[in-house]
C-alpha cells in the first residue's frame, strides 16, 4: 500500500496532498498544471515534502517529523518519465541493464526473459535510442523500470509525447502490464480515455488538492 499526506510549496504553487494507494493502477488525473507530476515527484525522492509522510508497503521513505527522507535508491520505485530518458549512447540492453544496477538487483534472466516477452523487445537489443520509434523507446523505458524490480511503478504522463498512432500501439502494453505483473501503479494523465482503459482508481487533483476518489465513473 502507498499512502501519501504532504503540503509542498512550489513558488507560488501550494501542494497539499492525502491519499491511498492499494493493488491495481491508480490515476491521478487532472488539467496540466494540476501538480500531478509534483505528488509522484515526493513519492519517488525526486521533490522533498515539506510536510508530511509517505509509506511505501508500510515502510516509511519520508516523515518530515522524524526526520526519514529515504534517498531514491532506497525506496525501490520504478519512475517512467514522459519522454523516456533513455541514455542516448548506451545501446538498448545496457539502457536495460542500467535500472537494474543502479538499483543494486542482482542479474536475473528469468525476469530478463519475462520483460523482454511482455513488452516485445527483445529485437531491439542492439540499438541505440536514436533509431527507436516514440513507442519502442516508452517500451523501452518500462522494462528499464520493471528490471529494478521495483515494488511500486510510477508513470509520468508515459503517453503524452505519442501521436494517436503510436499511443494505440503501446497502451496494450500497459494493461498486460496491470493484468500480468500486478505490480502496483501510479499513473498520471490528463487523458480521460487513457484513465478509462488502465485505470482501477481516479484521484482527481485540482489545484495541489485532490478534488476527489473513486473509480473511472469520475470520469
């Protein structure tokens, strides 16, 4: 279970966020602006709070009163960024390889074997990020994430930098991913037809508020 309770000030931009997480894909859902990116931001280690705490599976990684920041290695999240962020002159098995190693996982091919088949990439393997198309690097940049092994995916707007194309081509992937793995997801969007097919839960954030929960029928 994730559970967040933060305020963060942003400029002139205040945060102020209560939720929980369970099983499934989480939406937080909301215009650009919102602070959606913000909240996933404290969650990952990227942005500190500054107020509040946040569990992750009962684990502390951040207690403003207590003085717990977990830095973001430590707290096994796995983070897909809108645009990917693959390293450029690393081929796509070490842009792979990289989640795994920063994360401290020791190498295991029957996950390797897994994600590979899962996202069907196992082709690309020799390219470089350059030669990939827009889906293929999203692709890509997930079995980064799932290679950490992570107990907790987070997903930054992954579909918002695709044409209509390429994001018809990739969103299967993500529901076989909520389907197959259950690893627990955050997923940002503004997209209301993106939420209606991954999602399992709608946060609706409005302002740095969450303006209310429930599931796609918010929608």
């Amino acid at each position: 279970m994730l559970t967040v309770d933060i305020d963060k000030r942003l400029g002139d931009f205040s945060l102020d966020a209560k939720f929980e997480s369970t099983s499934g894909v989480t939406a937080l859902f909301g215009p650009s602006g919102s602070g959606k990116t913000s909240i996933i931001g404290t969650i990952a280690g990227l942005t500190k709070p500054d107020h509040g705490y946040i569990t992750i599976d009962g684990e502390v990684v951040f207690d403003s009163k207590a003085g717990i920041d977990e830095p973001v290695y430590r707290r096994r999240v796995g983070y897909v960024f809108q645009d990917g962020r693959l390293f450029p002159h690393l081929s796509v098995a070490h842009n792979l390889d990289y989640g795994r190693w920063i994360s401290g996982a020791a190498r295991d091919d029957e996950q390797v074997k897994r994600v590979m088949g899962l996202l069907e990439i196992a082709h690309l393997l020799k390219r470089r990020p350059g030669a990939l198309s827009g889906g293929e690097r999203q692709r890509v940049a997930l079995g980064r994430a799932l290679l950490m092994k992570p107990r907790l995916l987070l997903l930054d707007e992954p579909l918002a930098s695709l044409d209509a194309a390429r994001k018809r081509e990739i969103l299967p992937y993500f529901v076989r991913l909520r389907d197959e793995i259950k690893l627990p997801m955050v997923y940002v969007s503004h997209d209301a037809d993106e939420v209606k097919s991954l999602a399992t839960r709608v946060i609706m954030i409005e302002a740095g508020r969450v303006a209310a929960i429930g599931g796609v029928d918010l929608l």
